[in-house]
C-alpha cells in the first residue's frame, strides 16, 4: 500500500517562496519515479516536475529556473521548492509515484493548496 500525504501549501504574496513536502510510503518499487503536478481552478491538472530513483530530474517549461523538486536520502519524503511565485501559480498541488520510468503515475496524493496573491 503506498501513501502519499502533501503538505506546506499555504497563502503567499506573489515573488515569494513556498516548499511543499509529500511523505511517501510505500516499497522502493513503487517510487521508480515521483512527481508534481498541480490544477488550477478551471484547468485539468497539469505536469510540474518529476524526479527519478536515480534522481534525475524534469521540469515544466512554467517550471524550470524557478522551482526544484528533490528527495531526502531515503526517498521517502520528495520536496517542491517554488521561488518567485506569481498568481498563475495558484492551484492545488499533487504529489505522485509510478513504478515505471516512463508511462503514467499510479499512486497520488490528496493535494494542498497553494495561493499566491497579487
């Protein structure tokens, strides 16, 4: 059984910063790959970032330069660090695991809210 719980979505003034953290449980063989997406109010959820066992890494275009997705050690918890956010940036953010290093994420969490005013 694999859980993945988010948390450190919160209000943020636009050019701020926010790390959320997703606690992840489960065997190594469901967490090949772990992600973020995230949906924005009125929009189908989109890819933020993924991060692989071998921690290579792939950012969105809106992503890269300004947001980091790491791991600790032990690949049970995995990280978004966001900067310079900006209003576009409001959405509900998931985490999620696939046991592949391609193809689809089977594993998701429940999300937290990220708001960034203006």
């Amino acid at each position: 059984q694999v859980s993945l719980v988010e948390s450190g979505g919160e209000l943020v003034p636009a050019g701020g910063s926010l790390r959320l953290s997703c606690a992840v449980s489960g065997r190594t063989s469901d967490k090949i790959r772990m992600a973020w997406f995230r949906q924005a109010p009125g929009k189908e959820r989109a890819f933020v970032a993924s991060i692989s066992y071998s921690r290579n890494t792939v950012y969105a275009e809106f992503a890269r330069g300004r947001f980091t997705i790491s791991t600790d050690n032990a690949q049970n918890t995995v990280y978004l660090q966001m900067n310079n956010l900006s209003p576009e940036d409001t959405a509900v953010y998931y985490c999620a695991t696939s046991t592949s290093t391609i193809g689809t994420f089977q594993y998701w969490g429940r999300g937290t809210r990220v708001t960034v005013s203006s």
